[in-house]
C-alpha cells in the first residue's frame, strides 16, 4: 500500500498497479506492507519481582498493520519497527518485573501475552 500525499497533505492510500501523478505536487510518502511481519526484539536490563536481574531476553514479535493511516502519521519522526520495539520493551519490563524469576521461566507464553 503507498501513501499518497498532494503537497505534503494526505490525499489517499493507492494499491499496486500503475498510476499517473502530477509531479512534483503528488508523491508517494511512504509504502507499508499489510503482510504479517516479524520483529526480534532484545529487552535488556530487566529487574524481576524477588531482585534478580535479567540481562538479556530475546522476544520474538509478529505484526501486521492493520489501518495504513494511523501507522502512517501516528508514529513520529521513527518507522514503523522502532515505534513497536519500544512499546514492546516498556510492556515486556513491565510485566517481567511483577513476576518472580521462577514465575518468568514457567510461564513465558502469559509474559508474551501481555
């Protein structure tokens, strides 16, 4: 899917195929993949409910946007990619860090879950 943009403004999401735009006032912004995609995620640092800290724990995420727009011109100055990594790493430490390490290695589907 391209993002189509009349003089910087949103004019509208184009498919695949051919299309004839007024150069240089219409451009394609951006192009986003409606694919499932994955992202290895590495959180580091991370301090378990009994004290016990994590250095490094490896996440692996899959995605697929759903409304171009908001992935578009929701995120700021940062792709897509960075934008998720950083939400997942903030709620990976969040949720390691109410969880004992016993709790963290028996039941790693829930810490992936929320």
């Amino acid at each position: 899917i391209g993002v189509r943009e009349n003089c910087g403004e949103f004019q509208d999401m184009i498919g695949p195929g051919l299309y004839c735009m007024y150069w240089p006032f219409v451009r394609i912004a951006n192009r986003l993949s409606l694919k499932i995609q994955q992202l290895d995620i590495t959180v580091t640092e991370c301090k378990t409910k009994d004290g016990v800290f994590l250095e490094r724990m490896i996440l692996a995420l899959q995605y697929r946007i759903r409304d171009p727009y908001l992935a578009q011109y929701r995120t700021t100055d940062t792709t897509i990619q960075d934008y998720i990594k950083s939400l997942v790493k903030d709620a990976a430490r969040s949720a390691i860090s109410n969880m004992d390490i016993d709790e963290l290695f028996t039941e790693n589907d829930n810490t992936t879950s929320s």
